[in-house]
C-alpha cells in the first residue's frame, strides 16, 4: 500500500501522456502553472512539456519515480486496475479509458 499523494505523483506523468491529444489546452495551461515557457511552440509541445515539468518536480521532491520504487509487486498490477474500474472517478477522465488501459497505465508506472 501506498499513500495516495504519491500514488498521484507516480501515475500523473503516464495518465498525462494517455490523456494529452484529448486535453492538450488544459496540459499547456499546467505547463505556464509550472514556470515552463511555452511562448513560441506549438499546443501539443506545451501540452507534453507539461509531462516533463511534473515529472521533474517529483523528482525535485524526492518522491518514488515509479510503483516498483514505492514497494508494490507486479503480481498486484492486475487487480488493481479491476479495482480502478470500480471507482467511478474515471469516467471523467478525458479520454475513454478500459480496464486494459488502467493496467497499461500500471504497466507503465511499474
């Protein structure tokens, strides 16, 4: 188990990179949030430079850079992404997402 703030910080820069050509304008928004300069390229650089930017100020905090670093077994990806699906928060997620996806998203997090 993992708390919840760094569980955030570890899924935030591969759900960005999912969600990112379904939200670009609100990731190039974070991107300005977070002191990136973002005059002069394009929606979709900023809206992946803002990937970048979060990813880098988990690492400026220290916080684990993936759920294997933060102590979880592989073996407990799949059900977590059974169980993701049972929280209905992510039917607001911007872009459709299936239960494939979320063990992608942990996949790719581990």
């Amino acid at each position: 188990m993992i708390h919840h703030g760094v569980a955030n910080s570890i899924m935030m820069p591969p759900v960005m990179k999912f969600n990112v050509e379904y939200a670009p304008k609100g990731y190039a928004d974070i991107a300005a949030a977070l002191g990136v300069d973002t005059s002069g390229v394009s929606l979709d650089e900023a809206a992946n430079a803002a990937i970048t930017a979060v990813r880098q100020l988990s690492q400026d905090v220290e916080i684990p850079q993936s759920l294997s670093e933060a102590g979880l077994q592989r073996e407990s990806l799949p059900k977590m992404a059974k169980n993701a699906m049972l929280d209905h928060c992510y039917k607001l997620n911007p872009r459709p997402c299936t239960e494939e996806d979320m063990l992608r998203l942990y996949e790719e997090a581990f």
